[in-house]
C-alpha cells in the first residue's frame, strides 16, 4: 500500500512538472553551460519529499553527467585525430 501511494505520488508530480513546462508563454533559451554543472542537479535533493534518498540520487546523476562529459570529450578526440578523408 505504501509502495502504491509512492508510486501515485511519483506520477502526479510528474505529469504537474510536464504540463507546466508546456504552458510556458515565452520561449527562453537554454544555457548549454548551465546545464553540465553539477549545481544543475540541485532539484533532484527534493526527492526526500516523497522518500528518495535526494544526496544519494544528485551524487549519482552527477557521477553520470561527469562520465559522459569524459566520454564525449575522449569522442571528440578520437575523431580530432583520426585520418582525413
């Protein structure tokens, strides 16, 4: 039962935050730079208020952004260097 009340809460937030991103009236652009700090993931700390673990979840998302900023940079070195065509 708690499980199912979780999961109930989970979703209505969810569909909250969609619908309000599609009701924006301006359209606002998207700072790139932003985006890939660490300080982005902030939000993701208010998972605590329907019982996530928020520290354990930003530090895991940010472990994921970090390694995909290194695996993207090691791409664009490996086609930096490779033979001219």
């Amino acid at each position: 039962m708690k499980h199912a009340l979780r999961s109930v809460l989970g979703m209505i937030i969810f569909a909250t935050a969609l619908l309000s991103s599609g009701c924006e009236k301006e359209n606002v652009a998207i700072d790139s730079a932003s985006q890939s700090t660490p300080g982005s993931t902030k939000v993701l700390e208010a998972a605590d208020l329907v019982g996530y673990d928020g520290k354990k979840l930003r530090k895991s998302v940010d472990g994921i952004k970090n390694a995909n900023e290194k695996h993207n940079q090691e791409l664009e070195k490996t086609v930096g260097s490779g033979p001219d065509q």
